[in-house]
C-alpha cells in the first residue's frame, strides 16, 4: 500500500544497507524508490533493491528523460550513502528542487582541496595541502606542505592509497600510483601536512569519527565511532562505541570541532561523518564525508545510543529530528575488520580457524571476506579488509583481549 511519502536513494556501495534503510522508512510512512546508474554493484543489487522498494536505472537518461521517470513517485526527499554518488545526488536535488547539498557547497563536501581551503576560510582548521596533477609538481608541493606527510586521492573514500611519505622519492612513487593515466576521468592526487595523533596504548587509535546532524543552521553530534589502530600504511580496522577509552574532555572537543566543520562546508540537512586525529595539541580535522559514515548505523543500534537510519530518512523527508540520546552505553558494540599485511598480493589459503571465535561471547558474527586466489592490496585500503568479527564486550579490557586473539589467530596465508 503506497505511503504518505516517497524517499529517492541514490544507489550504490555505500554506508547503510538497503534493509536498514527500508526499516526507517517503514517507520517514517515513506515508500523508497532506488535511484542507479549503471553501476556493477548496483546492477548486481537490482533484486534485492527490489523487494524492499522500486528501482529506477537512469543510466544513459538525459534531465527531461529523469523527470519523467520519477515523476509518478512524486519524490519527498532524496539521499545517499555513497560516497561516489553525493555529486549526482546533488545535481538531481538541484533537479528536482529537493533539499541536499547544494552545488555550490557539494565541490568543498567531496573534494579534499576545496575542503581544506573551505576549512579554512571559515577559521575552522588550517592544514597545509598542495594538489598535485602531474609528478613533475612534487617539488613544490613539499616546498609547500614539508615532510612527513600524507599522499591520497582528492576525492575517494577507504582510505584507497592513501600513505605517508617521508622523502621526496616515497612521494613522487605514491603519486605516480594516484595519477596513474589509465584511470578515467583522470585522478588528481593531495600532498597534505601529517597530522601526528597523541600516544595511544594498543589496540586503540590515535582518530575517530563523529557522525553529525544538520538542521538548518543547527548541528548535533549524534555518534562517536572510537577507532582501532590504524593497520599499515593508514587501512582502518573498524570501530566501536558509544563507550570510548577517550576521555570524556577530548570527546567533547571533537564532537564540538566535528559540528563546526560540518556548518563550515554548507551541510544543511542531514548527516555527515568527520574524522579526526587526536593530538597532543587537541583534536584536528581529518576529513569531513557529506553522508553517514561507515559502520556507524550498525554500532548506534547494537550499542542502544542512536539511531542513524531513522535520522538520515528524517532529514531527508523535511522533518524534525528525534531527539538524540545522550547516555553512555554500557557495554561496547564493535566492528573490526581483519586487514591483509601490507607486503601481501595474494590469499594463498583460507582455513576455519577464525571462526573459533563464534564460542566466545563477545563475538556474534564472524565473516570472511575473500577466498583463495583472491587480491590482497594494501592500496584499496579499509575495502581490502579479508574478515570481520562483530560484537559486543562488556568492557573495553575484554574488547582489547579479544582483538589481540584475532590478530593471533592462523587461519589465512598469502603470496
């Protein structure tokens, strides 16, 4: 039976999956309608798409053709939770006359060099940076920027590529591997400043997440994702919450930092993820994702602090947002993924060793993400993770325990 409202996603890989965001919607009175592009994922993920909504494959349309397709759905809202498809969701927002990000805004949420020079403009962070579009600009990028630094894509997510450099030759090798001139449209790659975190005891990191809610003008935190210890070069290994080992004063200061970038970038509605490295000197802005951050839906529910799903579907329909619980969690719901040495290309062998950890009762799921033969690439970063283990620990020390087991157990073996 049709609903009072009908909510446009802009469908591909992406932070939240189609059944949570079915779930919200159901509870917010809105049919869903799966907007794609001819993408693999999405070709692949058409039939389940389609038992939870309807589904409009745009790919090839021109602006006139798009109206016309979804003009009997008569669209209340429209989101995403890809990162690759902010800039398309923006446009057809623009389209449609639906509240988004707006395209004067979109460049500075998807764009790492707009985004630090936004930054900082609006007094919110200064981080030196220099986008480099071909090899031969390397020496004045680190004439501008110094050494260490970080090299990454200027737009991405995954951390793909991303590594630290500490000569000028690591440099000119991570750039090469970004601008490679295969790719199409051609990548342009950011030699930025190395942000250096404050010592932290293992297995916990030294940044974290503080995914936020835009009203208007007004933004809340809605979830902390605490971090585990980044594996080499800069591959994350998950997350947990709400409960961190982070003190509640340097909580605050992020989330406070986090809801100024969030204003600072133009986000007016919805929610947005930023990362930040925690130093000596008080947190600093990593960077800012204009959608919902990864995992993050799934640690609020387990951890009973928040829910993101709902949240998102909310500000996209236009309507207040429910108010968030600001109570501590008691146990610690987590992600953590199973990341590939860096010195790996290939999965030799796949055994059943991890799955032991299903018997221990802080584990309620383990999955493993690869098979024999498969890549191991250090450079598709957080998306080369080869397992998962989910949870929920009573406390952070069994948390810790538990993480030093996984990371001990001999179940895979590569090339």
């Amino acid at each position: 039976m049709p609903k009072d409202a009908s909510l446009l996603v802009t469908y591909d890989y992406g932070s939240l999956s189609p059944v949570r965001l079915a779930e919200a919607a159901e509870q917010n009175e809105s049919d869903v309608v799966f907007v794609t592009t001819g993408s693999e994922h999405a070709r692949e993920m058409t039939p389940a798409l389609e038992m939870v909504g309807s589904v409009i494959d745009t790919t090839g349309f021109d602006d006139s053709e798009i109206l016309e397709a979804l003009e009997p759905f008569k669209p209340s809202g429209i989101v995403t939770f890809s990162e690759g498809m902010i800039v398309p969701t923006a446009r057809l927002a623009h389209l449609l006359e639906l509240p988004y990000h707006s395209l004067d805004d979109v460049g500075a949420i998807t764009r790492k060099d707009l985004q630090r020079r936004r930054l900082a403009e609006k007094g919110v962070e200064s981080v030196r940076f220099h986008e480099v579009t071909r090899v031969e600009e390397i020496g004045a990028a680190l004439d501008r920027v110094g050494l260490p630094a970080i090299v990454k894509p200027t737009t991405g997510a995954a951390s793909k590529h991303t590594v630290s450099v500490t000569t000028e030759a690591q440099c000119a090798d991570a750039v090469a591997r970004i601008l490679d001139g295969t790719a199409s449209p051609p990548r342009t790659a950011i030699v930025e400043e190395l942000l250096v975190g404050r010592p932290v005891d293992a297995p916990w990191g030294d940044y974290l997440a503080v995914d936020c809610v835009a009203d208007g003008e007004e933004v809340r935190p809605l979830f902390v994702t605490s971090k585990f210890a980044l594996a080499e070069p800069y591959r994350e290994r998950g997350g947990y919450g709400q409960a961190s080992t982070v003190p509640q004063a340097e909580l605050t200061a992020a989330q406070d930092l986090a809801c100024r970038a969030v204003g600072a970038l133009g986000i007016r509605t919805g929610i947005a993820d930023v990362e930040l490295k925690l130093t000596p000197a008080g947190p600093r802005v990593i960077e800012v994702n204009g959608r919902l951050g990864g995992w993050v839906d799934d640690l609020a529910v387990r951890s009973a602090t928040a829910d993101p799903a709902d949240a998102a579907v909310r500000a996209a329909l236009g309507r207040p947002p429910a108010p968030v619980d600001a109570r501590s969690a008691d146990a610690v719901a987590f992600h953590y993924l199973v990341m590939p040495p860096v010195t790996a290309h290939r999965v030799r062998e796949v055994r059943e060793g991890l799955f032991a950890l299903r018997e221990r009762p802080e584990v309620e799921r383990v999955t493993i993400t690869t098979r024999p033969g498969a890549s191991a690439d250090w450079r598709d970063g957080t998306d080369g993770g080869v397992a998962a283990v989910l949870g929920t620990a009573a406390t952070h020390d069994r948390l810790a325990d538990l993480v030093a087991e996984i990371e001990c157990i001999d179940w895979i073996d590569y090339d």
